[in-house]
C-alpha cells in the first residue's frame, strides 16, 4: 500500500512540475503585459528598454532636457533615459485628420520605477478635473484642445491616452485587472503577435496608415512604393548576437506582393548607387554597413525586409538629444504656471512614462 501511494506521490509532483512548465512556457510566449494592456486599435508600437539599455548603456550619456522636462523630473523623480523598462503604443486612426488629435490619436502603457505619489502629486497640478473609475483616478489633463487621459494603474504602470472619448483609458484599467491571463489583449495582437520573432526587443504591428493619394502608393526617391491600404505590417528587431531588423507585408495578393517586393528592390539599388557616386560618401561607416545587409524577398503573400543593425548606430540613435515633454505622453504639456519643482533629491525609483 505504501509503494502505491509512492508512486501515487511521485505521478503527483511531476504532474505540478509539468503544469509549471507549461506555465512558464506560456508567460515566455505570450504578449508582454504592456502591450496586453491595450485597447482596440489599428495599430501597435511595443519596446523593451531593459535589454537595449544593458546592450547601449544609454543611460550614461547625458541627454538635454529642456526646461520642461526638467521640471517634470524634479517634481516625480522620474528619468525616463534611467527608469523606464517597457512602453507599449496603441495608434488609433482618427475619421476626421483635421481635428484635434491629427490623424492618429495614441495610448499608451508605461511600466518601470518610480514613486506613484509623486506623480500622482505632479498630474494632479496639471488636470483640470479627475474621474474615478473601478477604483483608479483618472487625471484629465487638457493639452492643445484635446483631453490627455493618465491613470496609475500600479506601483509600476501608467497608462496614458489621447483619444476623443473615455473609452480607451477605462479599456486599459479593464485590462489590468486580468492581467494574469497570458494571451489576453487585443484583436490586433491575438491575430498578430505570433508572427513577431522571439526575443524581439522592440516591434510593431498594424495597418498602414499613411494617405496614399488618387493612384496609391508613396513614392520615395521617385520610386513608387505600390503599399494596399489593407495591407499589414509586422516590423521587429530582435538579438541573435546582432541586432536583427524584419519588416513582413502582409499584402492583400501575392501579386500586390510581388509589386512591393520589386520597388523595394528597385530603391535599394538607388540608394547603393547613390552611395557608390563620388569620393564624398552620404553615409557614415555604420550606416552604409547597414545599408548593405539590407535584402528583400517575398513569400507568397508577403514581401520581407531583413538587415543587420550596427550596435554603434543604434547607441547613436539612442543618444540622440530630445526636447522630451514634461508628462507621460507628447500632448501633455505643463499649465502656464507649473507647479513649484519638487526640492528633494529625484527618487532612484521613478519612471513609468513618457512622451505621446
């Protein structure tokens, strides 16, 4: 009897390990909770800071901040270069361009480190009202005749949205409460995301969004891209020693497909040409480097770009200076008289917003 239960035992404890693997595996390839988090949209924007910033170390460069920023930085102790770990973008595509928020409204999904009071404090200064909403304050902050939505949903996430109506804020607090569930999110990313490499570092999923004009396609230098306004795109970079570049069209016809793949061809040998023209090269060392690892193909239905990207041009893109805004989205901007800076030394935890 005792033998039984041994084995009964024994049969138990591999089933739990066999469950927890499972679990772990299904956490490692499901969509990072940032971009689960999202609302509907026609498009995602997802970065992973933390191994980009072990790779770069663009934290140690110092970049400028304007008067802005600075105030922002004083009064939470946020550094977004130093304490952001993921942002996830939602693009929403506007009916009418000419209206407040252009032709793309935005949210968004911080996650990193910092001290939830403190902006709390700091967002309270620049809304004009606040909304509760299933237990969350939502600070509604007016920016250039729109109305910036933030709400802290946890010790180390933001969300922040732009868009004409509540909806997609309360969506994101919806979402935060199920959390948990590994393949949860929107429409977009369930259909999507299985197609964005592993270990990819930073992506993008959506429709293109671009006016398009009367004949379709943009052009660039004089090279016709025929792009189907109902074609998808799944872009990436991801490590494999290097950093690896893909952008995938998925067109509407393996024949719109085919179009694409020969203008990407098409400007490619343009711009090779260009660079072979004279002594005086246009292109740095890196960027002709990544110019040539640049190649184009097509599978059926899709058109692929794929290269290489130098780890010095992306630290320099990295270091690039940035008139980066006070609060957590681009259109968020400090009333006409901000609230006195913060006389404390920064937090060495802050940091789960940015600019929209």
């Amino acid at each position: 009897m005792s033998h039984r239960r041994k084995r009964l035992s024994i049969a138990i404890v591999i089933l739990v390990l066999l469950v927890l693997a499972g679990a772990i595996y299904l956490r490692k390839i499901a969509p990072p909770e940032a971009a689960r988090l999202l609302p509907e949209s026609d498009g995602i924007v997802y970065i992973n800071l933390r191994p980009i910033r072990a790779a770069t170390h663009f934290e140690d460069h110092p970049v400028p901040h304007s008067p802005e920023y600075q105030r922002f930085i004083d009064a939470t102790g946020i550094q977004f270069e130093r304490d952001l770990d993921d942002a996830a973008f939602a693009l929403h595509r506007m009916k009418d361009p000419d209206g407040p928020n252009g032709a793309v409204a935005f949210s968004e999904v911080f996650i990193g480190h910092f001290d939830g009071r403190r902006l709390a404090q700091y967002l309270g200064t620049l809304a004009t009202s606040q909304e509760t909403y299933a237990g969350h304050t939502i600070f509604n902050i007016p920016s250039e005749g729109r109305t910036v939505r933030v709400a802290i949903l946890g010790y180390d996430i933001v969300a922040v949205s732009n868009t004409p109506s509540t909806e997609q804020i309360h969506s994101m607090i919806d979402r935060y409460r199920t959390a948990a569930l590994p393949f949860a999110g929107s429409s977009l990313l369930s259909k999507h995301y299985r197609q964005v490499p592993l270990l990819s570092v930073a992506w993008g999923i959506g429709e293109i969004a671009l006016p398009l004009g009367k004949s379709g396609g943009i052009h660039v230098m004089g090279v016709r891209l025929p792009i189907p306004v109902d074609s998808t795109f799944i872009a990436s970079l991801s490590w494999a020693g290097h950093i690896h570049l893909r952008i995938e069209e998925v067109a509407p016809s393996e024949s719109a497909a085919a179009d694409s793949t020969e203008s990407l061809q098409m400007l490619l040998t343009l711009v090779h040409a260009l660079e072979g023209t004279g002594s005086n090269q246009p292109f740095d060392a890196d960027t002709r480097a990544f110019l040539d690892s640049l190649a184009v193909e097509r599978h059926g239905d899709q058109a692929i770009v794929t290269g290489t990207v130098p780890m010095p041009l992306l630290q320099r893109m990295l270091n690039q200076p940035e008139e980066l805004k006070g609060v957590p989205g681009s259109s968020v901007t400090t009333k006409s008289t901000p609230a006195k800076p913060a006389q404390e030394k920064p937090s060495a935890h802050a940091g789960s917003a940015k600019k929209h």
